[in-house]
C-alpha cells in the first residue's frame, strides 16, 4: 500500500470536525471502553482499583455505621457510574456482605437485596452483565441437581438481585425515596459537558494547545471549575430526592489535596509531568499537526471533561444541598504503580508505552474518536501517545500518584 495515500486519506478524516455535535452529546458518547480486549477498561483498570481498595476501610465503616432498616424487605444499593469489569461487582459484593453481618449482629431479619448498576447509555452493559455471577438460591434448578456437589461449593453465586439504570447521575435515575444507600467510586471528576466558552476559540478560555486544563489559563479553569461546581450541586440534588432518610451516600473521586490553585490539579511536581493527560497526551496531538494529520484547530478544540475537585469545594456543595451531613471526608494518594512495576518498566520502557496508551485508550477513546470522527486517525494519536512514553526514560524515573478524595454522608 502507498504510504503517501494512506496519510492523505487520513489526514482528510480530521479536517473540517464539527467538534460541537459530539460535545452536545457528551452523555452518549462518554464511556470507559467495553469489551475485555488489552484496550478495555476491563483491562486498565488497576488504578481505579487501587482507589478502591484503598477506600474499602472507610465504606466498611459507612456500612456500620448505617441506620438498619427494621421492617424492610429488601435494601436498594445503587452504584453509579458503575463502567464495566471487577471493580462494580467486588465493591457491591463488600456491601451486601457487610450489611447482612449488620443485620445477622443485631438479630434481625435480613431483608433481600437489590443492586442497580448505573451509567450512562453508551457504557457496556453487556459486558458487565456477562459478568455477573449467578445468583444464589434457597432452591436449586434442575441444572445445579445434576452437578456434583463440589462444583456447587465452589461456584460463585452472588445474593442480590441486580438491574442496570442507564443515564446520567447528574439527573433525576430513580423514583422518590427509592435508594437505601448510593455509592459512585472513580466517577465523579467527570463532568456533564465541556463548558461552552472553552469550546469557543474567540473567547479568552479557549484552551489551546492543552488536552486538559492542569497548568492552563485563569479564564479555562474557572470555567471548568464553574461546571463542577454545578454538576455536583445537580448531583446531590438528585439523590437527595431518590434516598431515604437514615441512607448513605458514598462517594469516591478523583481530587487535589489544596483548595487553592486550581489551575495545579495534580499536586505533586512529578505527578503533573507524568499523568497521562498531561505532557505525553499533548505531544500526541502536536505530532498529530506536525505530520499534518489534523490542524491546530482540531487539536485545540479537544478538551478533556474532568475536574479535580477540593475538599473544600466539595464541602460547600454539600452545605448548600443542605440534605446530607458529612461524617467522613479524606484526601488520599494511590501510587500509579508498584516500586517493581517501575524498575521492571525501565528495563522495558516498550512495556511501559504499551501499557500507558492502553490506559488512555480504556478511559478516552470514546471521545477521541468522536472528535476525530475516525478510528483510524484515533489510532495514529494512541500510537504516538505510545512511542511518547516509551522514549522518555527521564519521565519513566518519575513518580506518579494519583490523588483521590472519599466522602461519606447520612441522608437527613
């Protein structure tokens, strides 16, 4: 094949995008990638994991803490922003578990469980589902009599039953005092829409040259900062009116350990050269230009929808909610990767580009492609992204971590 063609061809695709029509529908297009393929969420979803691992003590303690329920014949536990993959099913698993050891402690009658797993529509249900262990049953079917009994002991079976809600946790997803309690783990720094102005390249928040908003101008990052602020209002308006009293909101997101100085999102020095929308996400768009791929416009008009929020701004949206009290809140770090992990990457650093690029793929190639408007030239970008971060051994040095903020609250 004439290489020369391919690149005109290609080059073609990313000219001239409309980048407003997939803005406008970020809800149908915003998703962590599906399937269970090396590029899946599936797959890349060893930070978040590490999130939730590290803030399993804490829901544990939210768990003994609740209000039980007398009287109750079934709990409704609602996950949003659920994605795909282990994460969602362990997580609800810890809390069906711990709450009927509640229960079981207090000499109560257990009440069933419901679990919905919540996303936005374009989130893949069918791999989660696929997953979902079988439920357990009091009776068995005529297909588990005609196992050997040992297969049954060690088949996992889940006790609860389980629906999907697709939509946006920014609206209104269950009825009125419907949820006993409600948890969204690594979901929460995204943001409902990029902010208009930053969409607009005659105004001064046009963010050029960035993917992202970490280091970016005064104008950008008041305007991202504007639309967190009422995305998280719109949340806990929401749930306000779908729990009950007595129920628990948990919430696990990606934040920054100081209130001031948005514009610094990740904190730490090293954390903000190495985060993957940072330095090697923007050499991927200008190598993009350069080889005249895509032109400046395109680049700049693709902005990552996610905010790291404060504990402080955090807090005032619950005090304006006025309908859940704060018991718990903390600012934690999750390393990016093991001690080994990183020396076995530096004698690999192919490994390291490889593994990175899948990262990005699994969280923003929804999006990229979108804006794009081709997989293939979405492509190209991972590929650069890739060799990016396999070539600079100095960035392979440096630490990343990745800072999260874990709240717990009590619906009045």
């Amino acid at each position: 094949m004439d290489c020369s063609t391919s690149v005109v061809s290609i080059s073609g695709m990313g000219r001239n995008m409309n980048y407003q029509s997939w803005t406008s529908d970020l809800h149908r297009i915003l998703c962590m990638q599906g399937g269970d393929d090396d590029g899946s969420y599936a797959r890349n979803s060893e930070a978040p994991a590490s999130a939730i691992d590290l803030s399993k003590t804490f829901l544990v303690q939210a768990i003994n803490c609740m209000k039980l329920f007398k009287g109750e014949t079934s709990l409704r536990i609602a996950d949003l922003g659920c994605a795909t993959g282990i994460n969602t099913l362990s997580t609800v698993d810890l809390v069906v578990e711990n709450l009927k050891k509640r229960y079981a402690r207090e000499s109560l009658s257990q009440p069933e469980f419901e679990a919905f797993f919540s996303d936005l529509p374009s989130n893949d249900f069918n791999s989660l589902f696929r997953s979902l262990p079988r439920l357990m049953s009091s009776r068995p079917g005529i297909n588990e009599m005609r196992k050997p009994a040992s297969s049954l002991v060690s088949e996992s079976r889940r006790s609860y039953y389980a629906a999907g809600v697709p939509g946006s946790f920014y609206e209104r997803l269950f009825p009125t005092g419907k949820l006993h309690m409600a948890i969204s783990l690594s979901a929460l720094h995204w943001m409902s829409q990029i902010p208009e102005a930053v969409l607009d390249k005659n105004s001064p928040a046009w963010n050029k040259g960035r993917a992202w908003i970490d280091g970016a101008r005064k104008e950008v990052v008041e305007a991202y900062a504007k639309q967190s602020e009422e995305d998280l209002k719109a949340f806990l308006r929401c749930r306000a009116e779908e729990m009950v009293s007595g129920g628990i909101l948990f919430l696990l997101m990606a934040g920054r350990p100081h209130s001031g100085h948005p514009e610094n999102q990740l904190g730490h020095a090293d954390s903000r050269a190495k985060h993957p929308f940072t330095n090697s996400m923007d050499q991927a768009w200008d190598d993009l230009v350069t080889e005249g791929l895509i032109d400046e416009e395109t680049r700049d008009a693709f902005n990552i929808p996610a905010y790291m929020r404060s504990k402080d701004e955090i807090r005032v949206a619950f005090n304006q909610c006025k309908a859940f009290e704060i018991k718990s809140i903390e600012f934690l770090k999750v390393m990016e990767h093991t001690r080994e992990k990183q020396e076995e990457y530096l004698r690999d650093p192919i490994s390291y580009g490889k593994t990175k690029a899948n990262l990005v793929r699994a969280t923003l190639r929804p999006l990229i492609e979108a804006h794009l408007g081709s997989s293939q030239l979405s492509e190209e970008m991972f590929k650069r992204f890739e060799r990016g971060a396999a070539t600079d051994i100095s960035m392979l040095k440096k630490t990343c971590y990745y800072g999260v903020i874990v709240v717990f609250a009590v619906r009045k």
